[in-house]
C-alpha cells in the first residue's frame, strides 16, 4: 500500500469505506415488488427450519469482546510492521464495508415487503450483519479509525441488482466468506503464534452465521428452479468468475497479511475455491475449473492488470490515462476469455442441506 492511501485517520478510513471500485465492496438496491412475490412453498419444511435456527440465535452473545481483547490487541499487534498494519487495517475496512452492505439490503428489503417468509428472513440477516459490522468497527476504534456507519449508508453510491443477481451474487459471497473465515481460523488454531490480533479468535462462530446466510439463499434459489436453468446458468458463471477473480486480485494485493498468518495468498485462495467449489455444487449446475492452467493464468494476468492500473493511476497526466485505458482493455479481455473456459457441468442432488465443514 502506497503512502500516499496510508490509513492513519478517521476520516481516511472513511473515505477508503465510500470509494467504490472494481475491488471494493458495493452497496445495493433492488426490486422490492419482485422480492414480496418470491414463493418458498415448495420448501417450507426446510425453510422453517432454517427459521427457527435463526429465532434460536446461536450467536447471540458471540460478539462481545472479552477483557483480555484490549490487552491482547496491545501486545500482539504492536509487533507487526507499519506496512503489514496498513494492510489489516485494509482487510478490516473492507470487511466491515461487505457486512454493513448485507445489513443495509436486508434491512430495507425488511421495510419493503409484504411477504412473512422473505420479511422474515431478512429482519434475521440483518441483525447478524449489523452485529459483525459493529464488531469490526470497535476494532477499528481501538486504533481511532472508527467509521460512522450512518455516513456511510448515506455518501456511499448504491448499485442496482435484479433479485436473481443478489441471489447468485450474496450466496456466493456468504459461502466463500465462510470458506475464507473457516481457513484462517484453523490455520491460527494450529499456529496460534500466528494470531497477531484476538479477533480471528471469532471467526469459527462467525462463520457459522456466513454459512446460515447462504444456505437461506439456496433455498430461496432450490424453491424457483428456472433461477438455477437455462439462460440463468450465463448468470452463474459470471457471477462465480466474477466474485472468485475479485478474490483473488484483492488478496494479491494484501501479501503481508497472509504471510502473517503463515499463509501464502495463491494457496490460500486456491483452497478457498475449492471450498467454495464444494459447497456451491449443491446448488449451482456448474462450477469453476479452477485447476485448469489457463485459468490460473488468467487470474494471474488480472492482478498484473491491477497492479499497472494503480500504477498508471498514480503517474496521473494523459500517459496515465492512456496506460490506464490499454491496462483496463487487457483486463476485459482475460476476463472474457476466463468466462468462455469449460465449466464442470454436475446433475443438482436431491434436496440437500449442507452443514458447516468444521
């Protein structure tokens, strides 16, 4: 991280909260009418299921911080280096901006609908987002970057998504937020001189909620087949190249931190796939060939773009501008060609639920 993006403020981690760019994490609007005519019936024994391990509230008392957290936070992180510092207090911020997205779509697909199944659903999802965003900020507080998460609701541009593009795009990004949560909590659990901050020590039961979230949108999906057929099946592949490409650009660029961690960021992200991989097959028609050669390049090539864009960005002037242009030209393409490669093409089992892979 550049000094000139150094997070050493409130007021710059707010900014680095409301930027919106291609790595960044969006919020969203939808078509609420779209979303109170949703029907479920076909799986209401699961559904209310589901429901009621929502009502029970597993995690009703999991984040709240313990008094050894402060002095934990103290003695661990002082140790680290003020890039690896930089590039948590990035991985935080980022992290604390995809919870509150959650929590504001839910929230106001709560207000703005009729239907007692999805209003449901969503006053239970948005509580879970609001207590991880919350969590995250007091430990950005801790450093004095606490974020006004009612500013950022208001300056932060919104993105329009059909229902079936929230569908595709937040089951994916609940079940790899899992998978990324559940890796990191054992790696630190077998090498606890590892843990450089106590909350990674949260993430086990952490991402017990991420797991429920995207089981709920399977669910949602499993209960309208057409979403899951035809030319929605387009829509899979681009959302699955499109949430695993912006992975693995974004992990690239924070290699400290996973090195930290005792972790190297391709593999990683890589056994972060597979993972996901595993788990969306249960809902998904295809999947990702993640190991095929030219898939790897191609994501490769994606970062490489992103590294001379910023570069490009910060030479600034008409050169800038016109590397700018050529690097953002040669990002399209790879993508294009990453989303012509051949998916793995699986029948859908029989009416599963999954459980976390504990």
């Amino acid at each position: 991280m550049q000094a000139s993006s150094t997070i050493d403020s409130a007021e710059k981690a707010s900014q680095k909260a409301v930027e919106s760019t291609m790595l960044s994490p969006r919020f969203y609007t939808t078509d609420f009418a779209a979303m109170d005519r949703l029907d479920i019936s076909s799986m209401r024994s699961e559904w209310d299921t589901m429901m009621a391990e929502y009502e029970g509230d597993n995690n009703h008392d999991h984040f709240q911080r313990t008094p050894e957290f402060a002095k934990e936070v103290a003695e661990r992180f002082s140790q680290v280096s003020p890039e690896m510092r930089q590039e948590f207090l990035d991985f935080l911020i980022s992290s604390l901006t995809s919870e509150f997205s959650g929590c504001i779509l839910y929230n106001e697909i709560f207000k703005n609908v009729e239907n007692p199944d999805i209003k449901q659903l969503m006053r239970y999802m948005a509580r879970d987002e609001s207590r991880h965003a919350s969590f995250i900020n007091q430990s950005l507080k801790d450093f004095g970057l606490g974020i006004d998460l009612g500013d950022l609701k208001r300056t932060k541009a919104y993105t329009y998504f059909k229902p079936k593009y929230i569908f595709y795009a937040t089951y994916l990004s609940e079940k790899i937020g899992y998978a990324r949560y559940i890796t990191i909590f054992r790696q630190l659990e077998k090498n606890p001189d590892k843990r450089f901050h106590p909350i990674f020590r949260w993430f086990e039961r952490w991402c017990n909620d991420e797991f429920r979230h995207g089981e709920s949108f399977a669910l949602i999906m499993r209960a309208n087949p057409h979403l899951l057929r035809g030319g929605n099946v387009y829509w899979i592949r681009f959302f699955l190249l499109a949430v695993y490409a912006t992975m693995y650009v974004r992990d690239h660029t924070r290699p400290m931190l996973h090195h930290e961690m005792g972790l190297e960021s391709d593999s990683y992200d890589y056994d972060v796939f597979r993972i996901t991989n595993d788990i969306t097959r249960q809902v998904f028609p295809v999947s990702l060939d993640i190991d095929h050669p030219a898939f790897r390049e191609g994501l490769a090539t994606l970062f490489k773009v992103q590294t001379e864009m910023n570069k490009a960005k910060s030479r600034g002037g008409l050169i800038g501008n016109l590397q700018r242009a050529r690097w953002a030209i040669t990002g399209a393409a790879t993508f294009v060609r990453l989303y012509f490669l051949p998916v793995q093409r699986h029948e859908l089992p029989a009416q599963v639920r999954m459980v976390p892979a504990w």
